[in-house]
C-alpha cells in the first residue's frame, strides 16, 4: 500500500476517536482521506466488529472509494467494503465497510433510528453541504445523544470552515493533514466580447491536452454538448475522445469517462462540479474550468424552484483547479480575469438554505419532529420553505391537519423520490395505472429526454422512451446522441420505482400496479441493475427532481383526512384522492390502453392543474399566471397539468405538461372541488351579483347565477362595492357635501367629531351606512340614498346642535344680509361678501367657538374681489384706504365713507338716511 500524505495523521485521528465520540478531519485534496480513513478505523477495538458507514455526495464517488478500498484488501466490492447507491447495491454478510449516498443513511436512520450494528458515520466532502448530509448529520447527533452514546461521528472535508462544525459536534478535535498537491500553474482566460462560454472552452481544451487529458468545468449537458459540437468543429487530434461526465449518465458512462486512456490515447473529459472532489479522474494533468455551475433555487412566494447558472464560489475554484494536480504538476486555464477572482464569494450557499423542503419535512415528520429546531443544525431550515413544504405535504396527504405524519406519508418516505412524485405512484395504483405513474417518476426525475424539443408535451417524451424500450431502434429523435444512454437510465429508474412500489402495496402489489409494463429494455446496459448475487436495497430511496417543487394547493384532498385516521393504508389515502365513492374503481375497468398521463400530472401536481384564458394564457390551481413559450398543439387545451415551470418572470413560463379533462379530475379528484356560493359586486353591471361556483383552488370550473340571495350579503356586497369604487358612487347633493365639509371643519378643531373625509368614510362605510342600504343593490337603487340622514346619524343631538352653532350654513354681515359659508377648505372656511356690507364690523368672524376665523373675500359693488383677509382690523386700518381710492374711481356713485368703523353698511349704492 504507498504512503498518503494522511497516513502522517491517522494515528492522532485515532487517538482522538478513541478518547472522543467525535471529531473533524480536514485534510487537502489528494491527502487520501477518503480510502485510508475508513480502513484505519476498522481495526479500532471500540468498532467490536460493528460497521463503518461513509457518506459520500455522489454515486460516482461511493462507488469508486468502495471499488479503490476493495482492491487495497485485494478483494472486489460486496466483501468487507461494499455500496449502495440508487440503482447498484453490492453489500454482503461479511460487509463491514458500507459507502452510501447520502439518502441512503436517511433511509436506514428511520428504519432503525438505533442504528444498531455500525459503529461509526463518516460524512466525506461535507463542505458541498448537500440537503440530505445536514439531514443526515443532524439525525446522527440525535441518535448518539439519546439512544447511541457510542456511535462515533467523523466530519471530513477539504475546504470547509472547520470551527462551526467542531462546535456543532460537541467541541470535537480538529485534525488537520497538508495533503499532497503538486503544483498547478493558473492562467487566466477571459471570454472576449460576444465570445460564447463554448468556443473559450473548445479552444482552452484543444491548447491543454497537447501535454495530456484534460478536465473541462461546465455548468450543464447543454453546455457540455455545444461544446462537444465545437471541439469537432475545430478539428480534434488524432487519438483524442471526448468523454461526458454527469449525474444524469448512466453509471457504465460515468466509469468509462473517469477510467484512464488506453495507449496512445488521450481523452477531454467535459463535466459538472461531479468531478470537483471525492474522485480522481485518472490521467488529468489539465483543467478548463467555465466558472460557472448550477444550482436549484427554491422561492418560498411562489413555490417552485428553478435552475440558476452561477458564478462558483473561490473555494470550489480552489477545487476544481486541484485536480490538475492530483497526480503530478499540472496547469489550470480559468475563462475568467483574475479581477473577477476577486469578486467571487468565498464559499457556497448551503443547500439546505435554498432547496425544495419538502423531502427533508416529510423526512423530519417520519422522524417524529414537528419543529425543525428541535434537532441541531450548522444551518437550520428557513421558516418560509420549511412552512411552504409541510402545506405541500398536507395536500398530499402525507401530514394531518396537526402536522403528524399519516400512515399514506409514511409510504411516500418509504417509496423515496420527491414527495409529489411518491403521492402520485402510491394514489394511481388503485385506478390500476402504477406502471404508468412509475414511468412518468422516472421521466420526471431525470433530464428532458428530448433536449431542444419547442413543444412542452410530456407525451412526445414517453413516447420516445416507449418507442426504445420495445425495440431499441434508433429513430428520428430517439437516435440523437446521448438519447440511449438517458433512455436507459430512465427505463432503469422506473424499474427501480416498480419495485419499491410494489413493496409498499404489500403482497397484491404486483396486481395493484397494473398497466402496461415497460420492463422489456433490450438496450439497457446491465450495470444498471444490482449484481443478482447481492440483495438490493430497493428502499434505499430516489433523488428528488430538481424543477418539480411547487406551492401547496389550498384545498386538502380527501387522502390527507383519510389517511389520518388510525389504521389507514396508503392504499386508503390513494383510494381517496381517486374519489370516495368507488369511481377510481370504475376508471380502472374503463381505461384504454394509453394512461391518462395529464390526469397523473395531476396527483403530483395538483396546484398546477392550469385552466386556458381567453388570451390563451393559463391560470394555474395556486392562483398564478402561466403561459406556453409559443404556440403549439397544446395552447388549445382547455385544461393543463404542468410538471415544470420556468419562474424566472411575472409569469411562469410552462416546460412540461400534458392535457387532462375535467371530467377526468372530477372523477378521480373529487375532494379537491368546492362548491361556493358568492354575493359580490359586479363593477361591470354596476349590481350586486350572487353565484354559484365550483372551484379547482383558484380555478372556477362552472358558474351559475344564483337568484335567491340573502338580504344582509347583498348589503355587505353593496358595501363592499362603495369601497372599491369610492364614495364617489354615493348620490352627493350640495347639501350634503356642505354637511361633510362642515363636519371635517368641526372635526379640526373638537376631535371627538366623527372624521368624515372621503378616505374615512370609505373605509368605515360599514358603520355608518349599512342601516340606509337595505334593500338596494345596485348603483340606481343608491340614487335614492338619503345621504344627509346618513352622515347627520354619525352625530349626537348635542353635537348636531352645536354644529349649527359653531360652523353655520350661513352667517349674517353688519348690512343684514345672510352670507352662505363655504367650507370646501374645512381648515379655512370663507364668506365672499361686498365690501360695503362689511363697513362697521372691527373683528373677524370666528367659527368653531373662536378657534377658526373666516377668511373674507371682500367684493367689489360688481362683486368682484378686492381683497382677501383673516385680518379685517388691519384691513380697515391700512389697506382700504387704497382700495377706496380705486373703487372710488370706478363706483363714484357708490359710497366710500372716511372712516369704514364708523360707517353705516348697506348692501345698496348708498346707504338709506
């Protein structure tokens, strides 16, 4: 065996396990962690014979370490070092190594929470900090504090920030290794202006693999095979493949691309952040890194999560360019400037902080936690998407109306795969269409078959896959390339869901499936099925669909009541949601051969059952809009269960979806729709308006005028039409406006007056008018509205009386006359009056028991104004002797006494001796 850089350290790693129950290793890329660790730690007098279980974030990686670890003890995997990952188990009785994904351990925690029989979990790569390793960690640390205080727990890692993990883990001993890296020269290529992420990387490949095999970052297959399609465009040596690695190949793919070249070959490997650690892609001397990567987002608002390309963070950088120099020294070409280096963050976000939740919820409610803080987190789930998924799962049916978990959720946990996609096998297997539902899982669950496909119809999809998996035949779209190998891993997948299926249905399983089968796989490659001499692990769960998360439908089906009853079967909660009275049976007996793929949508997807609008938009169950990218066979379908939605703008954009009928959700959805009756106002008419509707969520199906209505709704409706168009609707006469204004005067200066300001009145229309609209309901019923009664009975007798007082329709000037006031300014109520009748009064007039004076527009004889003033002393004292001057000039018949204080008002030219 040769020495590893953390051979150096193992002895302080194994005295720090022998004394603690856990610790944390760091140790750099290349140190040899991964395959020396665990056989280290096998002969540790604590282990007693029990297993070692070693998490690793990637299928790829558990099966390479478990490969490397059996051929260091001279054996092959399935002996003392085995795997299980989805789709390839290889375990045995003497196993006493298990390398697992990371769903695995979750599976094996909630069926023996115990953990009985392994003595120690190793967390490997723990810095990509996937969704389930924090789950997976957090159960663990439960597990050892109440039932296994001799479990060991060992966090291991490259990059991470070891301090919060330590603490997590109880202030466990860090231990650090250098590892050995060679040295890997970095050169800097920006892409230049209009130069596309493919071409930079074609060219920086083509430069690299001169000196040897080269790795090439890219962010997805599409990028991987565009820029494929420019390595040939450029013209590849002699001797030199191109190989693809990603998680959605099949495994035989991935192990070719990471096995070494035969001689005189050379290979350009083009992959995801897959190959950013855990693994060594044998011969790479060179890597190409795009910098960019891709991650699910998940958004709490609208409950869906969509594919963001990113900038990857300096520490994956860190990693990715390691790689060149695993084996010896290397170069490292990055398609960016080191300007932008320096605006990279640090590290990643977390997973856990911006996933889908709904499998970790349903996962905790298994678990028995209903709060997620219940359990110690480096990084606790956020409210927001931890409240959206158990709202989700409460549609399904999968938790109670308290939370708990019914027995039908017990089964969707169990069956694996994302919880929607769980809910939708389990509740078709009674219609007798379980095959189908496993199918379209497993469609689901990986990448779009048909890459660049304009038409969003899932069916084209299946088709395909079924059109491959009866002949094989390469036709048409099923002979692109890579269309076979994700055929293959698609019909394996669904193989895979049959069986867990018909393990959760119990004996009659097989029967309750029903449907087509689609097992017959002529060109399925035989790595893909578990070596017949190891016992699969068919629980060991799926990965969850990355674009597949969505908001809870707001009405719970009738399998969320019924499986929470006490005994329930999932068969139950499935026979419920298909309809209580026995139709899902009757759909069975009737069903052609070709399942009802948009009614399965459905159960999966019930918030996006979508309706067509007239502009042939979409409305979806949840209440948002959707449309099609462009116009196609399916823009005419009057209803729509959409799979996969693009949410990146105000409306979603739909990708993936079949037709369904309503008479097919109807039938087997039957819980799902509520009848409703409404009183509300109509804008249009003009009216109060009573109907009946059925609704699907947010959808009205059916709508009926309803006649008979009760007399207080058509009055709170006719209300409620007042404050959505405004007072305004209200038959204001002069007097009643002068009423308000007068009011809102009195309001200013005594504040236990009512205030009557348009605002105020519309939004306490309820109060004040209710008992003057009985009997109305519509906008010509209100022109009978006696408005002044109604704002006069917000006032008390003493009030009424003293606003008469106070703030006067009308007051009386020195010449006798009686003078209207106005007060469309409340805060400053004026009188226009000539200024002749004026002559003899020294104040101003004063309202509001003297706390508001009158503003005075004085007039001239031809009531024109002069002058306006809330100071007539000072008028008379200084400024009417220059008005006089003028009027005089212009009225010389009218009179212009010397002295205005003493003179006689009239409200004639001169006034009467």
């Amino acid at each position: 065996m040769k020495s590893l850089p953390i051979d150096g350290v193992l002895p302080q790693l194994l005295n720090a396990l022998r004394e603690r129950r856990n610790a944390v290793l760091v140790a750099q890329p290349g140190a040899g962690k991964t395959t020396r660790v665990p056989l280290a730690l096998l002969k540790e007098t604590w282990l007693a014979g029990q297993r070692i279980i070693m998490l690793e974030p990637r299928r790829l990686a558990a099966r390479s370490a478990a490969r490397y670890m059996a051929a260091e003890l001279g054996e092959q995997p399935g002996g003392t070092v085995g795997y299980r990952v989805r789709m390839d188990t290889k375990v045995g009785p003497s196993t006493r190594i298990e390398v697992v994904t990371e769903g695995v351990l979750t599976r094996m925690l909630q069926e023996d929470p115990a953990l009985e029989g392994v003595g120690a979990v190793l967390f490997d790569e723990y810095h990509e900090r996937h969704l389930h390793s924090d789950l997976g960690l957090a159960l663990c640390l439960q597990t050892q504090s109440l039932l296994r205080d001799d479990l060991r727990l060992l966090i291991m890692s490259a990059t991470i920030e070891a301090e919060p993990v330590a603490e997590l883990l109880g202030d466990a001993p860090v231990i650090e290794s250098t590892g050995r890296q060679y040295p890997v020269e970095t050169r800097y290529r920006p892409l230049g202006p209009g130069k596309r992420l493919e071409e930079g990387a074609a060219a920086a490949a083509l430069e690299a693999v001169r000196e040897g095999d080269v790795l090439v970052f890219l962010p997805g297959m599409a990028e991987m095979r565009r820029t494929d399609t420019e390595l040939r465009r450029l013209g590849l040596p002699d001797g030199v493949k191109v190989a693809f690695l990603h998680g959605s190949l099949p495994l035989q793919a991935q192990d070719e691309a990471i096995a070494p070249c035969g001689p005189g070959e050379r290979k350009i490997v083009l992959s995801t952040s897959i190959a950013e650690s855990s693994l060594t892609v044998e011969g790479i001397t060179a890597v190409v890194d795009s910098g960019r990567m891709r991650v699910p987002r998940f958004s709490p608002r609208t409950g869906m999560t969509r594919l963001e390309t990113v900038a990857v963070s300096r520490a994956s950088a860190d990693q990715r360019r390691g790689r060149a120099g695993r084996l010896g020294p290397g170069i490292c070409f990055r398609l960016w400037s080191q300007q932008q280096q320096l605006q990279l963050p640090a590290s990643g976000t977390p997973e856990l902080l911006e996933a889908d939740l709904a499998p970790l919820t349903l996962e905790l409610a298994v678990w028995g936690v209903h709060d997620p803080l219940e359990l110690a987190w480096l990084d606790p789930p956020p409210q927001g998407a931890y409240a959206q998924a158990r709202e989700l799962l409460r549609s399904l049916g999968a938790l109670d109306e308290s939370g708990r978990v019914t027995p039908h959720g017990r089964r969707m946990a169990a069956l694996g795969g994302h919880p929607r996609l769980a809910h939708m096998a389990l509740a078709s297997a009674p219609l007798g269409w379980g095959d189908a539902a496993c199918e379209l899982a497993a469609l689901l669950g990986e990448r779009d078959l048909l890459r660049g496909e304009r038409s969003a119809d899932i069916r084209l999809r299946l088709e395909a896959l079924r059109a491959w998996t009866r002949g094989g035949a390469a036709s048409g779209r099923t002979s692109e390339p890579g269309f076979a190998a994700a055929a293959a891993k698609t019909a394996a997948e669904a193989r895979q869901w049959r069986r867990a299926l018909a393990q959760q249905l119990g004996a009659s399983g097989s029967a309750a499936v029903g449907g087509p089968a689609t097992d017959a796989s002529p060109a399925s490659p035989a790595s893909d099925a578990p070596d017949a001499s190891i016992a699969p692990d068919v629980s060991a769960g799926f990965a969850a669909p990355v674009a597949h998360a969505a908001s809870a439908a707001s009405v719970a089906p009738a399998a969320s009541r019924a499986s929470a009853s006490p005994g329930a079967s999932a068969a139950s909660a499935a026979d419920a949601a298909a309809g209580a009275d026995g139709s899902g049976a009757s759909m069975a007996r009737a069903a052609s051969a070709e399942p009802p793929w948009g009614l399965l949508l459905a159960l999966a997807y019930p918030d996006r059952i979508a309706q067509r609008r007239p502009d042939g938009r979409f409305l979806l169950a949840n209440g948002r809009g959707a449309a099609l990218a462009h116009l196609q066979p399916l823009s005419q379908a009057a209803y729509l269960a959409a799979a996969e939605l693009d949410d990146s703008g105000t409306e979603s954009r739909i990708d993936l979806a079949a037709p369904v009928s309503i008479e097919e959700l109807e039938e087997a959805m039957e819980t799902r729709f509520q009848t409703e009756e409404t009183v509300e106002w109509d804008r249009e008419a003009g009216a109060v308006r009573g109907r009946r509707r059925v609704k699907l969520g947010a959808l009205v199906i059916r709508e009926v005028p309803l006649h008979r209505m009760n007399p207080d709704e058509v009055a709170d409706a006719l209300l409620d039409g007042i404050r959505q168009e405004g007072i305004g609707l209200l038959p204001w006469s002069r007097g009643a406006r002068q009423l308000q204004e007068r009011i809102i005067a009195m309001h200013s200066v005594n504040g236990t007056y009512p205030d009557v300001s348009d605002e105020a009145l519309s939004a306490n229309v309820g109060q004040w008018l209710a008992p003057f609209v009985h009997g109305m309901k519509s906008r010509e019923d209100l022109r009978r509205l006696p408005l002044t009664d109604a704002l006069e009975s917000m006032l008390d007798w003493p009030q009424r009386r003293e606003l008469d007082e106070q703030m006067p329709t009308h007051i009386t000037v020195p010449s006798g006359s009686r003078v209207p006031v106005d007060y469309s300014d409340p805060a400053a109520p004026a009188v226009a009056v000539r200024l002749q009748e004026m002559f003899g009064m020294r104040q101003t007039p004063r309202l509001g028991g003297g706390r508001l004076p009158l503003t005075l527009h004085l007039l001239s004889p031809a009531r024109r104004p002069v002058q306006v003033t809330r100071d007539l002393e000072s008028f008379w004292s200084s400024v009417y002797f220059e008005v006089k001057k003028d009027l005089k000039g212009r009225y010389p018949k009218h009179y212009w006494p010397d002295d205005p204080l003493s003179a006689i008002p009239t409200s004639r030219a001169k006034p009467r001796t």
